[in-house]
C-alpha cells in the first residue's frame, strides 16, 4: 500500500468524520426531539447525537460492561455458527464436487436450500430447538453451509484436468491426487465462500437477536435501544457490529495470507 | 445432447422425489406433528394459505364454528399461526407477490446506484483511494442492523423497508463491477483510448461491454441478497410480505405470542425457494444471451 | 540523417515503478525517430521496451526528460500514435467490421465513410469473408491482424507495435512479419516496432536501437540496408546473416 494511497484513505475517512460531527452539532437543537413510535409519541430524541453524547453512551455501556458482554454473545454465535457450518458445508462440498454420484443425489437438497435466506428458517428452528443458542448457532450454521458447500464444490470442479492427467500419469492414485492436487487448488474457492459466509453469519445473527432478543447480545442491545429509544446506544451498537465484521474480514484476510503461505512450503 | 439433457433432469427428478420420500418417512418415523409435520399437513397448510379466508356467512345463519369461537372460517388446517394469518388477510400469494415487488424495486434501484460506484472507483485510481475505505465501512453494517434507526427518521413506512433492501443490493453490485472495470476492462480501455475513443462513446462500447459478464455474475449473488433482506425487513416491520407470513403476524413483540406453525413455514420455505430460484432462473437467461461472444 | 525534424522525439527520459522497490525502467534515454521510418526497439524482457512504448503512446508520464511528438509534448493517448498492445485487445462483444471501424466511430465519421473504409482495411489484411465473425471464432494470428487494421483505420501517423506476434507460432509469426512488411510498403508510417526477437527486427526495420535492461539505455544502434522489399531469400542473405551476428553480439553480453 503505497503512502498516497494511505494518505488518501485517512483523508476520506477523516473527512466523513468531520462530516457527521459538524452535521450533529448544528442538527442539535435543530432536530425534532420529538418521534412517534407508531402507538405514542416519545420525547427527547437526538436523531443525530453529538460526539459528546456518544462518548457519553458509550463510556457508560463500557464500564457497565453492557457492550463487551454483548460483543462477546455474539460473537461467541458467530464463531460457533460459522466453524459448524464451514466445515460441514467443506466436507460436503468435496464431496459432490469429487464423486459425481454424490452430486446428483444431493442436488435437489443444495438448490432448495440455496434459494432459501437462512433467516426465513429462524421461525423453523426456533420450533425445533426452542428460544436460546442451539437454534441461533445452527442457524447460522446452516446459511455458512450452504455457501462453503457451493465455494467447495466450485473448487473441486474447476481444478483443471491436466493436472490431474499428469499426477495420474506419474501413479498417483485418487487419494494422493485428491490431497495433493485438488485441496490446494480448490482452497481460493473455499475461502473466498467462507469470506461471504462470514459477512451472511453476521447479517443473520443480528436479525435473528432482533426477533428473539434475550440479554445480553448485539441485536438485544439494537432492539432494546430502538423500543424506548435511545438513538445514541443504537450508533454504537451499529457501529460495533460494523467493526465485529471488519474485524472478521481482517482476520480472515490474515489466515488466507498464512495459509497459503504455509500451503506453498509444503507443496 | 438432448439425451444428456433428459438423462440429467430425469436424475434431478428422482432426486427430488427421493427427497419428498425421505422427509415422508422421517416425518412418520418420528411421529410428532408438532415439530416435523407429515407431507399431508403441509398441504392442508399450504391450501388454507392460499384460500385465505373465506366468504362470510350469509346474513341469518349462525355457524356453528362462530359459536365455537372461531371467528372466520377457511379450508384445511387451523393452528395458531395459520389463524392469525388468515384472520389478517394474509395470504401466500399475496404475500409472495410483495415480497417480490420489494425484491425488484431494490434491484430496479440499488443496482444502478453499486454499478455507477463501481465503475467510478474501476477507473479512477484517485476515485478508488478515497472512497474504498468508505466503501468498506460502509459494507460492513448490516443494512437491517440500521432498520431500528431509519424508522426513527422516517416513521413507520414502506421506505425503512425498502433502504435497507436497496442499500444491501447497491453493496454487493460495487466489487464485481469494480473487479470488472480494473482488471478485466484495463487492457480494452487502452486500446480504445489508442484510438481516439473518450466520454461516452468509451463507456457504452468499451467500459460496459468488458465489465459486463462479471457484473452479470454477480447480479445473482444480488438477487440472493435481496431477498434475503426483504424477508428479513418483513419479520421484524411488515404486516405482509413472506417475512411476516413466517413469522406468523402480528406487530413487533405480539410476534413471538403466536405459537409457529412448522407446516406453515415449511410451506413459506419452499415457496420462497421457488421464488428465488425462478428469479435466479431469469438471471442465467439474461447473462447467457447478453454474454454470447464470451469465450 | 536527413535533414528532417524528427516525428517522435525522447530527450533524457526516465521512468521507475513504484512499489516497494521502484524499479527504475528507463533512464537518461535519448531517442529520435525520423518520419515514415521502421525504428525496432529490441531487448531482452524487462529492459524498459513496453514503458518506452507506453511514454509515447501518452499513457504514462516521464519522470524526467520530455518526449514530443512533431514537436508538441504528449499528453495523452490519442489516435495520432496508434498503439496496438502486446496482450490480446481485440474487442470480443464486437464483430470483426465493427473492431476495425471502431476508431472511425470515435472519429464520428458516417457510416458509408466507415464501411468504405472498413472495406478497404479488411481486404488488405485478407479478412473479407470474416467480416461478421465474432472474436472468439478467430485464431490468436487473425485477431493480431485484426487489431493491426484497427490501428490503421484511424489512419495515424505513428504506429506503435508493442510485441504484436510475441504469442503466436514460428510459422504464423513469419506470415505476420510478411504481411505487416507488405502493408507498410504500401502505406509508409512511422512505425515503433518492439521486439525481443533480432530476426524480426532485421526483416521487418530500417533501423534497430539495442536497449540494455534495468535501468534502459541504448547500448547499441544497427542501420538496417537490406533491400525491400523484403523476403525469405533476404532472410539468408550473407548481408541479413552478418548484421545478425552483430545484433546477437549486441544484445548478447549484455
């Protein structure tokens, strides 16, 4: 990353920054603080909280250990949700990309359930495995799955045959061919789907904690700061799942680049 | 070929008939209509939600179910959650029909919105550095994480509905775009450039065409995108739409008073499914005949 | 020399790549190219060819030194100094007619002007009957010549041929080298020509500048007097052998 490029990105977001503290502070006082809430008015809303009051907020939600109760719930669920989900939707990946029988018999399941949001199945789980975690965790398992299956799938198919022709000139059998050929070449794939699983895994979980809020939790506090409301709790807690999914997405970037690494070491 | 093609789709259907099978015998073998209705229930559910309710009764008769209690009358099953949808009007092909305009209109704008942010980041690397963080920050909230902050804006209306749903498509149409103005359009925009092409002469037969296949590409993962923000928006703020449907009706907190109805949703599930893949049936369709000079 | 000002003209140019490590590609590089001359620029990989190309097509900028172009500085591409590139750009959403009229189109000339045009450029490269062919329906060979005619549509005064033959084969590569001679014979430009390939330079140029890789200079310059036009026999000349040898010295010890 060269030095203008990251001279420009801190100006832009310096520049956002600036942005939304100047709109704040000429909005307060400006703003109605007045919002209907569908039943009834309530009083004393700022629509565009000030700098000030969000530090406010949130040295409060800190020490109360609201928010870092909250972060840890939901992140513990996606974590959960997205190593359940990954590595059964890897395994079954590999498989109907590498046996094509597999394939065809699974098909029908994989096209179901691919045009199925995961989040129209929260009500079905919630049914099956009650209000608590199982129901949430499996869940996102079960959208993190659907798309690892596609990313392994894909890679399995698109390993290019020579390569495969060759090894199996040299007497490699299926499952040398499979470990040493089409696990490293089908491993862009693969972690590219588990990238967008990672993105899917938070969307659903913060509308599945928003549908059956318990404390503590992100979607919980969202709910929670939207029911009485209290627009400043509601930023921050925006504002953490959107550094939570960055976070992932960093994360996942740096395990990509050790991976390969390591991947390229033992080749 | 045409063998291949029947011979395929003949699979694919006992598939999906072995499918149907395996969830009948689970279903029995597990004996407990409550949490996995057998295939029967499903129907009547999917009858009763396509019926919907059903004519009052002429003026001087006295049903027995209204002395029952039961305040309407429909075909099929009857269970907490087909109740309260029917007796709010609700039916599936109502529902499926809402979601779907909600599906095209955030597609019809949020397209064009990740499109246009797309290509100006693809071509301009001045462009790209500064509003790539942005983008990124942006990317990152979930559009129904910010549903609660809208409604605070704009009040309880069809728009904190449809932001979240155009916000989500406008998001996922900026990287392929983006991808596919950078890396595959670079060399074609040289060329072009060589020979004297600018503005919107570039832009239509040059810029467009190259990035095309891969912003048809992920028009797809678009789709999957929309609808799963519109059901989303529809179980938390919708008294119609498949969201709601799923969740049973009701507003807000009275949702998780009524006792879900698996056949019900079962039934919800699949018409969903085939909504989707319908729409992502049309999306190949367009993608093969608009990229038929792709090698 | 004659007594010509040079079309193309580069005076202490110098450019490097950033990036953790900038490559410095070209520098203190003086070359003028004189008017309706065949000027090959050869060199191994990575000797600055392309950038050198690329700086007088106008894409990118010198860090030092100016370039001119009939004594105007360049400030950009434009269809004056056509450019064909070294990957593969024909446009593949558009027939063969339409790529070879597509300058014209930007030149906003009417369609007969464009047809009759366009019907000129595709029977002098032989592809008449391809016409409405798609892209992908043409062999690595017929898509070159179709970006070749592309370029000379537009009808610029400089060409600028960056390794146009590099991906194809020996037998194509000699069929293309011939039928790019006999265009030029018969329409003169000023034609950069970059090439890692001595052969190729010594049948197809007047003249051949050596650039030395990392950081480019001229290491050598060959005057090429071997008669046009131009054929296989020439190849085995005793005068085509012997400037061989000495362009093979050149570029050889490096």
């Amino acid at each position: 990353m060269g030095a203008v490029r990251i001279r420009r990105a801190a100006l832009a977001l310096l520049a956002l920054a600036l942005v939304y503290g100047v709109a704040a502070e000429v909005a307060h006082g400006r703003l109605p603080t007045r919002v209907w809430m569908g039943a009834h008015f309530v009083e004393d809303v700022q629509l565009l909280p000030t700098y000030g009051s969000l530090a406010e907020e949130g040295a409060f939600l800190v020490e109360s250990r609201i928010l870092p109760d909250s972060i840890v719930v939901s992140s513990r669920r996606v974590l959960e949700g997205l190593l359940l989900g990954s590595i059964a939707g890897i395994l079954l990946g590999l498989a109907t990309g590498w046996a094509a029988s597999v394939q065809y018999l699974a098909d029908p399941w994989v096209t179901f359930f691919r045009f199925t949001p995961a989040l129209a199945l929260l009500p079905l789980f919630v049914v099956w495995f009650g209000y608590g975690e199982s129901s949430k965790v499996l869940l996102i398992a079960a959208g993190v799955a659907v798309i690892t299956l596609l990313g392994a799938h894909q890679g399995v198919r698109r390993v290019p045959r020579v390569y495969l022709d060759a090894a199996a000139a040299l007497g490699a059998g299926p499952g040398l061919r499979f470990r040493k050929i089409v696990l490293p070449l089908a491993f862009p794939s693969i972690f590219a789907s588990v990238r967008i699983a990672a993105g899917l895994a938070w969307v659903t979980i913060v509308v599945a904690e928003l549908i059956d809020a318990r404390m503590p939790s992100l979607g919980y506090l969202l709910a929670l700061s939207g029911a009485y409301p209290r627009v400043p709790t509601m930023l921050i807690a925006i504002a953490t799942v959107g550094a939570l999914v960055l976070a992932f997405d960093l994360a996942a970037l740096l395990l990509h680049a050790r991976a390969t690494r390591w991947m390229r070491r033992s080749a | 070929m045409k063998s291949i093609f029947n011979q395929r789709s003949l699979l694919w259907l006992a598939s999906l008939l072995a499918l149907i099978g395996a969830y009948t015998a689970i279903a029995s073998a597990a004996a407990r209509p409550d949490l996995i209705p057998p295939s029967q229930d499903i129907a009547e559910a999917f009858s009763a939600l396509v019926s919907g309710p059903s004519a009052k009764p002429a003026p001087g008769e006295m049903p027995a179910a209204e002395m029952s209690g039961h305040a309407h009358h429909h075909h099929g099953r009857s269970t907490d959650q087909v109740d309260t949808l029917l007796q709010a009007g609700v039916t599936l092909q109502a529902s499926l029909g809402v979601s779907t305009l909600r599906v095209l209109f955030g597609l019809a704008v949020g397209l064009p919105l990740g499109i246009l942010f797309g290509l100006w980041m693809g071509w301009s690397r001045r462009a790209d550095d500064y509003l790539h963080p942005i983008y990124v920050l942006v990317r990152s909230v979930p559009p129904l994480a910010l549903i609660t902050y809208i409604m605070l804006w704009l009040g309880h209306s069809e728009a904190h509905r449809l932001i979240p749903i155009v916000y989500a498509v406008a998001v996922t149409a900026v990287i392929p775009t983006y991808h596919g103005v950078r890396d595959l359009a670079a060399k074609y925009l040289v060329a072009a450039r060589s020979l004297g092409a600018r503005g919107s002469l570039l832009l239509n037969k040059v810029i467009l065409p190259a990035a095309g296949p891969a912003v048809l590409g992920g028009l797809r993962y678009s789709i999957a995108i929309a609808w799963m923000t519109a059901v989303g928006a529809e179980m938390l703020m919708a008294d119609d739409g498949m969201g709601n449907l799923l969740v049973g009706g009701g507003m807000w907190a009275s949702r998780l008073q009524t006792r879900s109805d698996p056949a019900v949703i079962i039934v919800g599930v699949i018409a969903l499914a085939a909504a989707g893949w319908a729409m992502d049936a049309v999306a190949q369709a367009a993608t093969a005949r608009l990229t038929r000079w792709v090698r | 020399m004659s007594g010509a000002p040079p079309i193309l003209e580069a005076t202490g140019v110098a450019y490097s790549y950033p990036g953790a490590t900038p490559t410095r590609a070209l520098e203190g590089l003086n070359l003028a190219v004189a008017e309706n001359e065949f000027l090959a620029v050869l060199g191994p990989v990575g000797c600055g060819k392309t950038t050198l190309l690329r700086i007088f097509a106008g894409f990118l900028r010198p860090a030092a030194g100016t370039v001119r172009c009939a004594a105007a500085s360049i400030d950009g591409p434009g269809w004056q100094r056509g450019y064909v590139l070294q990957e593969e750009a024909i446009f593949p959403w558009m027939s063969v007619r339409d790529n070879v009229e597509f300058g014209l189109l930007a030149k906003r000339l009417d369609p007969q002007a464009r047809r009759a045009i366009g019907d000129d450029l595709l029977r002098l490269i032989g592809l008449s009957s391809f016409e409405s062919a798609w892209p992908r329906e043409l062999s690595a060979g017929m898509s070159k010549m179709v970006e070749v005619a592309r370029v000379l549509a537009t009808d610029p005064a400089i060409l600028l041929l960056d390794e146009p033959f590099g991906a194809l084969d020996a037998q194509t590569r000699a069929r293309m080298q011939d039928a790019l001679a006999r265009l030029w014979e018969q329409r003169r430009k000023t034609v950069v020509f970059v090439t890692h390939d001595a052969e190729e330079a010594l049948y197809l140029a007047d003249r051949i500048v050596v650039l030395s890789p990392r950081p480019g200079k001229i290491k050598a310059e060959f005057a090429v007097d071997i008669p046009r036009p131009r054929s296989l026999d020439s190849r085995f000349s005793p005068a085509f052998l012997d400037l061989k040898r000495k362009v093979w010295e050149a570029t050889g010890a490096g």
